[in-house]
C-alpha cells in the first residue's frame, strides 16, 4: 500500500503540472525516446535561453494534470517518453526552437500541444514554428507605421526641390 507522504507529494506534482498548463501561453508535448545526454542539455540549453521550461513527466502524473486543467484532448499525445515545454508569455519561440531542434535530430518528436488553452496539433505547432519571431513581427509593424511618414517626408522633399528648381 502507498505511503500517505508519498500520494501528497504526487499529488503536489500534479498540482504543479496543472498550474504550469493553465499558466502557459504555449505548451508543447515531445517525444525524446532515443537522444543522448549531451542532445537533450543542448535543447534544454536553448529553451532556458529562451525562458521556456522543459520537463520530463511521467504519462500519468502528465494525465491527473491535464483532467485538472480540462485539458483531456491532450491524453492521447501523453503515450512514450514525454517531455513537455512550458512557455509563459512567447508562443512562437517552443514552437520555433523545437522543430528547429527536431529537423537536426530525427529523434526529436514534436506531438502536439497547447496554445492559449486550445489543444494542437503538429500542424498548427509547425504553422507557429514558420511565423516570425516576436522582435521580426515588431519589425515588420514598425515598418508598415513609418512607410506612410516617410512618403510624405519624401513628397514634401520633392516638392521643395520642384520650388527651389
């Protein structure tokens, strides 16, 4: 029979991956099953860099949190080796980096996962992977607000130089 202080601590575990899920802005779901070590400290290295957290989980403790987060549709995916990556405030960067990741080592498997609450698949995970970063997107809208400034700066430039001509 289980010990009582070891369902509590379980039971904190699932409370922790459940707080994780409902607090993510992005979470991906991953397939790591035939990575060496130094593979998984160089994707842990590049999700820290990023400040996305990547945690090994047991299906089941992976389950109990998601049925606490209503998030059952993502059971299906909790089946192998499960590695999750929890992203609070970039959605893009998990995206980007783990499919990044999974096109240099075949072993990587990106399988689903959560975006702003809705359950994911691989496609839709793709899709965010081929978006711009959030520095490029704030680029391109910068872009777009000056384009209009900068053709009137330079209609009144020409005008100017008709007058002067």
């Amino acid at each position: 029979m289980a010990n009582t202080k070891t369902i509590e601590l379980k039971a904190e575990k699932v409370n922790v991956v459940a707080d994780k899920l409902k607090g993510s802005s992005c979470t991906i779901v991953t397939d790591y099953r035939g990575l060496n070590v130094s593979q998984v400290t160089e994707l842990r290295k590049q999700l820290r860099e990023a400040g996305i957290e990547f945690q090994v989980l047991k299906n089941s403790l992976a389950r109990r949190a998601t049925a606490s987060a209503d998030l059952t549709a993502l059971d299906e995916f909790l089946t192998g080796p499960t590695a999750i990556a929890f992203s609070k405030d970039d959605i893009v960067s998990p995206a980007k980096i783990l499919t990044d990741f999974a096109k240099k080592n075949d072993k990587l498997s990106v399988k689903a996962g959560v975006v702003e609450g809705k359950v994911v698949g691989y496609d839709q995970i793709k899709a965010l992977a081929d978006l711009p970063s959030r520095e490029g997107m704030l680029s391109m809208l910068l872009s777009v607000l000056q384009a209009p400034v900068r053709n009137f700066a330079l209609a009144v430039k020409a005008v100017a130089e008709k007058q002067e001509a």
